[in-house]
C-alpha cells in the first residue's frame, strides 16, 4: 500500500476504530467501472476514497455513549446521527484535505442513491457483494432477487455507513483488494439469497459464515423495533414527541416503554447508567 494510503488509513482509524467501525481504501475508478453512468461519482479515476462500515461493537462504543452525551438536538434517527457524528469526528482530523462523506442513506432529488453501499464495500474489500449473478442456473425465474453484502469475519452482522472521499488526493498506483469470497459453494449462495430475501426476519442469512461477533440481544430488539418506535425503546421520547434543543434535561430523561419489544430490553439503554424494511443494519 502507498505511504500516503497508509498515513491517511491510520488517522482515520485512529478516529473510527475505538468506537466499533471499519475502514478500507479503494479507487474511484474500481467504483465506476462496476456501474453505468448514472451513478458513477464524478471525480478523477484515481481520486483515494474510504469506505467505513460498523462492526458490532458500534452499538455499545459509539451509539450508547454518544445517547448519553449532548450531541443530541432535534432527533431524526439516533444511529445515523452516532455515525455523522463521527464521521464528522474524522473531517476534523484532517483539515488540511479536501474531503466528502456520503452516508450510506443518501439520495440525489430523483430518489437516485448518491452511494452504492454494497458495491463500494465489494471493490474496498471489506466484504463480498453477493448477487444473483454469482449463482449459476439461478433457481428463482422471473423474482427479484436483492444481493448482500457478507464480511468475512462478521458475516451479515454489521453495516456499511458511508464513504469518505478525498477530491484531489489520487493513489494510481494503489493495488486493489480482491474481497474475500467466504461463501463460494452454489446451494449456499442460494440459502443465503434466499434467506436474505424471503426470510430476513429471522436473523439467520446474517450467519452465511460462523460470525467472531454478533448483535446483541439490545442491538437485534433496537433494528426489529419500526423506526417510528425506536425512540420510545431508547428511552428518548415517545415517537410523537421532538426534544427542544433548549431542554437538555428532555434528552436524559428515561421513559420505558409500557409494552417492550423484548422483555430483556426494559431499561437496557437508561441515559441514567454507564455502559429497514429489513431487521436492521
């Protein structure tokens, strides 16, 4: 890996890593040559980029101390803002580039995602973007059949956050890391697109290889919970509630919700004590 590539991984990861994230280096030009033009990122092939992912660990290192602290203002979705936050975190530590983050949610106006998460994590080589195409003699016909991303470590147990893109740093000479393919036989590949598609409730396409890590209890009652009830399990609000960043006192005041999602789940994240359409991230 180039010494520029090295010094600028080790600073970003010397932000992100205590607190449960994943970093990866990657060239633009990996990105765009998978897709058509229309999502292509426009800068130079060579332009250095970072894709960041959460591990497990996330939920106990970043999202609860950062509930506990004042970063909260006006609350949309707590574990996207734990991520901008640190995202951020990183923009600060190098001020001297240039830089972009495009969280993994974004959107152009036309609805367009202005990042391809999976696809951008395959080409880092942080994780293997698992599609139909990587079937042979598919059995699903006329289906749709959404790919997912598996790590080789944490399997489907962690999230892609974003890119950090440096406009103006090009590495041409970086060598490209080929993910590792941790699920080759054909019948699993169908388990696992199958699990992933028709039976995500269950938690079970996550473990396509044996996990160092899963989530929590916590974490997996957090993802299953509707989004509109997440704030009421966290013990933020009710959903219909908005703190006013003029009463801090609000945002450490701990409601347990009268039915929990999971009984094993009353009270775990009281800002009072130390530490998707899918399940979740």
């Amino acid at each position: 890996m180039e010494p520029q590539v090295t010094d600028l991984k080790q600073k970003i990861e010397d932000t992100l890593c205590p607190f449960g994230f994943e970093v990866y280096p990657f060239q633009v030009a990996w990105y765009n040559a998978l897709l058509p033009p229309a999502f292509h990122l426009h800068l130079p092939g060579p332009t250095l980029a970072f894709l960041v992912l959460s591990t497990p660990a996330m939920f106990d290192r970043a999202l609860k101390p950062f509930l506990q602290s004042c970063h909260l203002q006006s609350l949309t979705d707590p574990v996207d803002q734990c991520v901008a936050y640190h995202l951020d975190r990183v923009r600060a530590s190098l001020p001297e580039l240039q830089m972009e983050v495009i969280a993994d949610y974004e959107v152009h106006p036309n609805r367009r995602p202005k990042i391809l998460a999976q696809t951008a994590a395959h080409v880092a080589g942080a994780a293997y973007y698992y599609q139909r195409q990587d079937v042979e003699a598919d059995p699903w016909g006329t289906q749709h059949i959404s790919g997912v991303c598996i790590h080789p470590q944490f399997g489907g147990w962690f999230a892609i956050r974003g890119v950090v893109l440096l406009p103006g740093v090009e590495v041409p000479d970086l060598p490209p890391t080929k993910p590792l393919d941790c699920v080759p036989a054909r019948a699993d590949r169908i388990a696992l697109l199958e699990g992933f598609n028709f039976h995500w409730r269950d938690w079970a396409y996550r473990d396509a290889v044996t996990p160092q890590e899963r989530y929590s209890e916590e974490q997996k009652a957090y993802f299953s919970t509707p989004p509109a009830q997440r704030l009421a399990l966290l013990g933020l609000a009710q959903p219909s509630e908005q703190p006013s960043s003029s009463s801090p006192d609000l945002l450490l005041t701990t409601l347990i919700p009268s039915k929990p999602q999971n009984p094993r789940t009353q009270g775990w994240l009281s800002l009072r004590t130390s530490p998707p359409t899918t399940p979740g991230p």
